[in-house]
C-alpha cells in the first residue's frame, strides 16, 4: 500500500510538466519501430536521413512522459509513421482532447500501467 500511494504522488506531481533530461537506451525503444518498418508494405515512414536531420531523438526525448516502455515504443513509431487519413488523425485529436481535459483519467490509467509492468 506504501507503494501505492508513492507512485501516485510521483504521478500527480510529475503530470503535465516535462520530462527529466535522462538518458535513454533508445536501442531498447526503437525495436517496434524497426520491426513494423520490416513488415509494413503501405506506410509512410520518415526515412533516417531526414529523421536525423529533424534531431527527431531529441524531439521524443523532449516530449517523451510515457510511464511504460510499451508506451515510449509507441510514441516512438507514431514519430517515424506519417500520418495523412483525417480519419484517424481525428481520433487520435479526440482521445488527446479527452485525456487532457480530465487529467484523473490520465492518472488512473497511469497508475494502472505503471502496476502491471512491475
């Protein structure tokens, strides 16, 4: 239970500000986006030339708050992946309005997450 409410404090203290400047093992990260770029024929992905050239490390270093490292692989990929389809750029608009409007719900899946990857 101690543990429990430790984590929430760090939880609640830490949301919506930046990250800490830690070094990340962006080996370990970039695995999902190497494979979904092997085994994917339709997507547009930005090439590592131009990713390089953008200082896109930097940039998920910068908005990198994931509490999980199913989370940091994600938002890693979604940065190599480019996004035309209205479609799901509006859904993906719709769940960051939700999140952020009602910040507990960040917190509790957070929460959440964060026990199950222990």
């Amino acid at each position: 239970m101690k543990v429990d409410k430790k984590l929430k404090l760090q939880l609640y203290s830490s949301f919506g500000k930046p990250p800490d400047d830690n070094e990340y093992d962006l080996e370990s990260i970039t695995k999902y986006s190497h494979y979904k770029k092997a085994h994917s024929i339709d997507e547009l992905r930005i090439d590592d030339i131009t990713w390089n050239d953008l200082n896109m490390d930097k940039v998920f270093k910068r908005i990198n708050v994931c509490l999980t490292s199913i989370g940091e692989e994600y938002l890693y990929n979604c940065l190599h992946e480019l996004q035309a389809e209205p479609g799901r750029l509006l859904e993906r608009e719709k769940i960051i309005e939700f999140l952020w409007l009602i910040p507990k719900n960040v917190l509790q899946r957070s929460f959440a997450w964060q026990k199950w990857e222990r």
